[in-house]
C-alpha cells in the first residue's frame, strides 16, 4: 500500500491533550470527570491517535513537507485504508507499458524532427509524461514510475543526437572528398 497524502494535517479532527485530560495535581476528581464527559461524545465510536505534533520532536520528511509530524503519516494510513483511496503499486506490465508508450513517442519524435529540436521535444515529451505522472498521483489513481522514463529519455536524446552528429560529420567529410576530386 502507498499512502496518499490527499490531505494535510489540518483535515483531521484534533484536540490537545493537555485540554482533554489535564494533570491530576492541577485538577480535582470533580473536574476531570467533567471534562470526561464533555469530551465523551466527540471522542465515543472513532479512532483517536494520540502522537506528539510539537515542531522538532517526532518529525520526519513526507510528501507534503520535509518537517511533518510523523502522527500525520499514521493518520493518512488509517484514512487510506477506511476510504480505500491509498495509491495503487505500479503492476510491472503498466510500467513497462508506460517506458514503451515513451520510446514509441521518442523514436516518432526522432523520426520526424531535425538534430536542433530533438532536445527541445524531448523536454516536451518529458513534460508531458511528468505532467500525467503527477495528475495520476495528485487524483489518487496511481504512481507512475518516474526516474527510470526521465533517464531513458535523457540518455537516448543524448546518444541521438551524437549518432547524428557523428554521421553527419561523416557525410560532410564524404561530400568534401568528392568535391576535392573535382574543384581545386
């Protein structure tokens, strides 16, 4: 399961501690039974996670912020379940799928650009795929994977681009050749 950080800490009911069960040497028997009872009915029939959202003591790095309580991830884990919108895991056959769809865009792309646009398509076509890689994740249908296409493509735009040069560098010295058999 992959959580789905679809909501901020803000989203989800709180109360602090301190407010719903005060210290007993600051209190009386007779106040923390009233502050029991008040609480009673919001608190009766739900999940309570008790964690600590104080900045710099359970904090970790979560996809909303490097500076998360980690009660959140707990809290996102619980409602993913409940609601049933955790990310689905990328099958092998949608990944592989998604690096073909990409070469096939690539190779057409290659096919029917000159050298100096190929580098600027390519950074389209990435964006493009960046873009629906986000828009699976930001709607909550799935994590399309996202190193492997970003350096797939990088790296064959790169070696495009020098098997063109190099052929190009070889026909230029081929025409070269045959001009110097006939002009002086």
């Amino acid at each position: 399961m992959q959580l789905n950080y679809r909501w901020s800490l803000r989203d989800f009911a709180s109360v602090s501690f301190v407010t719903f069960a005060p210290a007993q040497d600051e209190t009386t028997t007779r106040v923390r039974r009233a502050l029991a009872s008040q609480w009673a009915g919001l608190i009766r029939d739900r999940i309570a996670v008790v964690g600590v959202t104080v900045t710099g003591l359970d904090v970790g790095t979560t996809p909303i912020s490097a500076n998360t309580p980690l009660v959140f991830a707990q809290l996102t884990a619980i409602n993913d379940i409940l609601t049933r919108s955790f990310l689905l895991p990328v099958s092998p056959l949608i990944a592989w799928g998604s690096m073909l769809g990409l070469l096939i865009a690539f190779v057409v792309l290659c096919r029917f650009v000159r050298s100096a646009r190929v580098v600027l398509g390519a950074l389209l076509l990435l964006l493009a795929y960046l873009v629906a890689a986000y828009g699976g994740v930001h709607v909550g249908i799935i994590a399309l994977p996202v190193v492997a296409p970003v350096l797939f493509v990088v790296t064959a735009s790169f070696w495009v681009l020098t098997f063109r040069y190099l052929i190009e560098s070889r026909d230029r010295r081929r025409i070269r050749g045959m001009f110097s058999t006939m002009v002086s």
